[in-house]
C-alpha cells in the first residue's frame, strides 16, 4: 500500500492502473502466473492422457465402490477444504489472525483427508494388479475388443501420473498452509491470500482431474464384477 | 486513481455467498456421477462432462479465487492467454485418430468376445 502511494510521483499514476496495473502485489501476481504455467502442466498431461485415451481401445473399470465412492467423498473434502480456507482469507482480512489460523489448520485437515482417501483408492487398485506399464490379466480378458484389440496397458501410466501428480500438489499444499498457519501473525493479509490461491488452484485441478479420470472409466455394465 | 490510492485490504464477498458457491459445486458434482450411470454417446459426456467442469472452474476462479473483484486487466491478462495456449495444445490432437485406424483390420469377423466394451 505504501509503494503505490510512493508512486504519486510518477506522471503514470495520473492515469487510472498506469503505474500499477493490475493493482496487486508483486508475490500475489506472481502467484497467478505460477497457477498459469501450473494449469498448463496439467492441461498437457490430461490432453496426453485423452490422447492415448482416443487412440487406443481403452478400459472402463471404476466400480461404483470403491473406485466412486472414494473419489466422491475425495472432490466433497476439497470442495470443503476450498470453502474453509476462504473463510480463512475472510477472517484474515478482518485482522483475525487467530480465527484465520483455525480456519486454514481446518484446510489442512480436508487436504490430508484427501490424501489419506486418495491413498486407500490406489491401494485397491494396485492390489487388483494394475500397474504403470500393464493391466490386471482379468481386465485384459474383460475389455478386449470383438475384433481381439486389447486394451491399452498405459491406462495404469496415465492414471498413476496425473493423480499422482495432483496428490504431490495437495501434499505441497498441506506444506504450505501449515507454514503459513504456523507464521500467521507475522504474515500480511496479502500472503494469506496468495496461499489461498494456492490451495483453490489445486482444488480446480481435481475438478477437471475427477470427471476425466474417473466418471468417464466407470465400469457401467459391471462387467468386471461378472 | 490519485496518489492516495491504496491497496485494498478489503476482502469482497460474504461468507453467505461463499456457501452458496460450495452448494453449487456440490450439487454440480452429484450430477456428474449421476451422469457416469446414465448411458449415453461418449462424446456427448465427454462435452456435458467438461462444460460442467469449466462451469466448475469458472466458479472456483471468480469467487473463491476473487478473480472477479480484481482489476479486469488482470483478468484478461491471465485468461485469454491460459486458454490459447490450451488450445494450441490440441495441435497434435487430430494425429490420435490416424494412429487408431492403423491397426489390422480383421477380412472374416472374429468370434465374439464375451463383453463388449463401446469405443
């Protein structure tokens, strides 16, 4: 706040965002452009993925439990988490500090409570026998085209990269917020906020992760419980 | 905007506003999954499923991310940029479908297979 009202002195200002454009600061913009580059990231993996996805016969597998079930209740604690943690940034801008603490530690909470979920999820599935490089035998066998096209062994590859990728960002994340949290009072409203951002921009990722990954490989037959 | 401008500190919107937004995408979500049971074209979900996504998104940016109380020329700094790009990922897409007509076709029909998977 003291920078822009330094900035009197340039003719600049005389025009409305002259000296500073965006009129946020320099951490919080580039926080944004950080989410840009990040987005693209992700963008690039999931384009990968329906890449692969539109040229291969692919399997369909998810069984409505565990596979739904827990990616459901997983998007319901980021959502929560997202909510929480803007009531967070709100209090913070109040100068509540210590209710904005309470909120972001509740943040961290449904971040990890995700990760905890998210872990189980993998667990059921590499205990099926799905791995990076190749399918369980009993999926090859189920999801094997009429005219003897087998499904594409890099279903695991595409699944293992992307959401492991996102539980990396959600772990970093937790990270984050705790320091964050831990530090609060000798933080600036902004520096919550950018952190803020932060864990908003994971919780969007996951919104296009979710659909992609697992409404649209919903075994909706059954046919691998038959 | 004179010299005695300042950032502000004020963080808009109410708490009630922001559980509205949490109730929309929640409900959101449960369409999706209800949409996963329903069977219909791929391609028909695959675009229901995205605009929702994008919606999703669209909500999550604007109001959670405060990207709509900010400065439009933010806005259209990071926006129109971040979706060009995107775009110009799709590039290589078209080669997809080339690769999956390579394969062998098959002159007599081959025996049928217990399941048949769509796609």
């Amino acid at each position: 706040m003291s920078t822009e009202a330094r900035a009197g002195h340039f003719p600049a200002v005389d025009w409305e965002g002259g000296a500073f454009p965006y009129r946020v600061g320099h951490r919080k913009l580039g926080m944004w452009l950080f989410i840009v580059s990040d987005s693209l990231t992700f963008s690039a993996l999931l384009i990968g993925y329906s890449y692969l996805r539109a040229s291969n016969v692919w399997p369909t597998p998810f069984p409505f439990y565990p596979s739904i079930v827990f990616s459901s209740v997983m998007t319901f604690c980021l959502l929560s988490s997202s909510l929480t943690m803007v009531f967070g940034v709100s209090a913070s801008s109040k100068g509540d500090k210590a209710k904005a603490r309470k909120w972001i530690l509740a943040t961290i909470f449904f971040g990890v409570t995700f990760i905890v979920l998210h872990l189980i999820e993998w667990q059921h599935l590499i205990h099926e026998g799905m791995r990076p490089f190749f399918l369980p035998e009993h999926w090859v066998q189920v999801f094997t085209t009429t005219d003897g096209v087998p499904p594409s062994p890099l279903f695991g590859a595409t699944f293992f990269t992307i959401t492991g990728l996102h539980m990396f960002h959600v772990a970093s994340g937790a990270v984050y917020l705790l320091i964050v949290a831990l530090r609060v009072n000798k933080l600036k409203h902004e520096d919550i906020e950018i952190s803020g951002l932060y864990w908003h921009f994971v919780d969007l990722v996951w919104m296009f992760v979710f659909p992609l990954i697992y409404i649209m490989s919903v075994d909706v037959g059954g046919h691998l419980a038959k | 905007m004179t010299a005695h401008a300042h950032v502000e500190e004020h963080f808009a919107g109410s708490n009630k506003l922001f559980i509205s937004i949490w109730v929309w995408l929640v409900v959101l979500t449960l369409v999706e999954i209800f949409l996963a049971y329903k069977p219909m074209p791929i391609h028909l979900m695959l675009i229901v499923l995205l605009g929702l996504s994008i919606i999703k998104a669209a909500l999550i940016m604007a109001y959670f991310m405060h990207l709509k109380f900010e400065r439009l020329s933010l806005i259209l700094t990071l926006i129109p940029m971040l979706v060009v790009c995107i775009l110009l990922l799709f590039v290589f897409f078209p080669d997809s479908f080339r690769s999956a007509g390579l394969r062998y076709k098959f002159k007599e029909q081959p025996p049928v297979a217990p399941a048949q998977v769509e796609e």
